[in-house]
C-alpha cells in the first residue's frame, strides 16, 4: 500500500523558533499533498494545499507567512512554522494524493512550543 | 453547501458483537467516498474507496457499503484491537481535490 512519512515525529521548541515539518510520499509521486491540523479529540482541519512546483493554497484564517509550505518535488513537501507561538501547539498531518484521487496520511507531527 | 455527517459520534460493543457505522452525506457531485481507521496519536488510516452507489468492499471484518446518500462501514465480530475512531470523508466532483471530514465515530470494543 501507499506510505506517507513525516519528519520529525515530535518535536518540542522555543516560543519565537521555527519549526520545519517534512512530508515524503515514499512509493509513489504525488503531484497534490496536503497539510491539516488536529486538535484534542477533533476532526481533522485542512490548512493548505500543497502543490508540486507552484504555491500552495491556504483556507480562509490560516497565515500565508505563518505556515509556509515548499512542495519542492513529487515527493516532497514541507511545512515551516515560523515563530511559532504556544497557540501553534499542534498535531500537525500531511496527506499525498496518488493518480486514482486517494489521499493516504503520514503519521503526524506532534509540535510543542514552549 | 457540501456536508457530511457521522453516527454514532460513539459506540461501545462487546467483542464478538457485530454493529454499523453510518456516514450521510449532501454533495453536488461525488468523486468519492473515503473510510479511514484512526488511533490516538497518529495518522488517520487508509481503509477503502468508493465510487459508486451500490459498491461495496471488504476487509477482514470490515465491509463498506454505498448510496446515493450514506455509506454504511458494517464490523462484523469485532475485536478489541478494532477499537478507534473511524473517519469518512467525501471528495466533491470540484477541482479542489479537497476531502470533506465527517466528524468520526468512535468505536470501543470491550474484551
């Protein structure tokens, strides 16, 4: 089956740091990824989408220079939060569509900022 | 407006005790319609696709089934390690290729 990494798995910062977050899909390209936000017992919150050699689109409330996000190659994506506040605390999940329009997660990144 | 809606938002059963999880949905046009297994902490799970009313697919003790309306996710003798948060989610005949989360059902199975 299709598999989706992220890096790092937790990772705990400094308020003011930036925090860097990759998605790889491992066995197949995608040319569309996703970036969603999680909270405690809650659905999931689509942030951006991601796609490869162009700028992402980001939802309505969700800071363009804030999250920045790079889908640098078919496999690759990223997602920087800059400055990152205690508000920013977060389970952050990517997702990577495949050519038949499935969309398989990576295991999430669980962010603290102290 | 597109919408999908889940029930129960939870279920307890006792293993061995077959039960149904039930995913409406309002949309102008399905593409279609994603289940995925959730547990606490990590990544929602692929399960199955699909396309078309009248579909239906299998795995292991899962079976997922489909209208023009809802999708029904039927766990037949289920175990403990089937407990988690089961998530449907439609994609919409737009170009946006974004999926519309149903808020989930989640599902604890007692030994």
């Amino acid at each position: 089956g299709a598999v989706v990494s992220q890096h790092p798995s937790r990772v705990i910062c400094k308020s003011g740091t930036s925090v860097k977050i990759e998605c790889r899909s491992l066995d197949f390209q995608a040319t569309t990824m996703f970036w969603y936000r999680q909270f405690p017992k809650k659905s999931l919150m689509l942030m951006a989408t991601s796609n490869e050699g162009s700028k992402a689109t980001y939802e309505q409330g969700v800071e363009k220079d804030k999250f920045l996000i790079n889908h640098a190659s078919l496999t690759l994506s990223t997602l920087t939060v800059t400055s990152a506040h205690p508000e920013d605390s977060s389970f952050y999940i990517c997702s990577a569509m495949d050519r038949y329009n499935e969309q398989f997660f990576g295991p999430g990144t669980r962010l603290t900022v102290l | 407006e597109d919408q999908v809606t889940q029930s129960p938002e939870a279920l307890r059963l006792q293993e061995g005790e077959s039960s149904s999880l039930n995913c409406s949905y309002t949309v102008s046009g399905l593409r279609g319609l994603f289940w995925y297994r959730q547990d606490p902490g990590k990544g929602p799970e692929f399960l199955f696709t699909l396309y078309s009313a009248g579909e239906e697919k299998e795995k292991e003790r899962l079976k997922a089934t489909l209208t023009k309306k809802e999708s029904f996710l039927h766990i037949t003798a289920p175990k403990p390690e089937d407990s988690a948060t089961y998530l449907c989610a439609v994609l919409p005949m737009d170009s946006s290729y974004k999926l519309i989360f149903g808020s989930g059902t989640r599902l604890l199975v007692r030994p």
